[in-house]
C-alpha cells in the first residue's frame, strides 16, 4: 500500500511542537516560565562552594551520629522496585 504523506501529518506536527518546547525550556537562555535548565554535571554540582554555619565543625560528628549511623537501613525496601 502506497503511504500518503498529509496521512501522517498531523502526527508529525504534533511531534514537533512538543520537541521545539523540551528543547526551547532545556536549552534557551530565558528562564522565563515554570522550567528553567538545571546543572546535572556532577563535577559542577560538587565543585560548587557552600556556605556553612560557623558551628558547623563543631557539631558534624554529631549530627553524623544522629541522621546517618544511627539510623536503621532497610535493606529490603532499597532493592525492591517502586
């Protein structure tokens, strides 16, 4: 069966509008609107400087004991799927 292009018309327009809106909220300048691009490159992200408090040092291994060693993991939930 011979394919008519204006069949499949609509479908491709379709399509190219959603691809020019991904690309023009991931990719252009204007961060006018709800999307704006977000940094994901884990070097970037990890050589950023942040502000700490000035007691931070001195109440680290603290807060490491209470949110992270004393904590309980459940290992059942991490391997199953969501």
């Amino acid at each position: 069966i011979d394919a008519r292009p204006w069949d499949f018309q609509a479908e491709e327009c379709a399509l190219r509008e959603s691809i020019e809106k991904f690309n023009s909220r991931r990719y252009d300048m204007n961060k006018n609107g709800d999307f704006a691009p977000v940094d994901n490159c884990l070097q970037s992200v990890l050589g950023q400087r942040v502000e700490l408090p000035e007691d931070f040092h001195y109440s680290y291994e603290m807060w490491l004991e209470r949110e992270v060693f004393s904590q309980p993991i459940q290992w059942e939930g991490l391997l199953q799927n969501p």
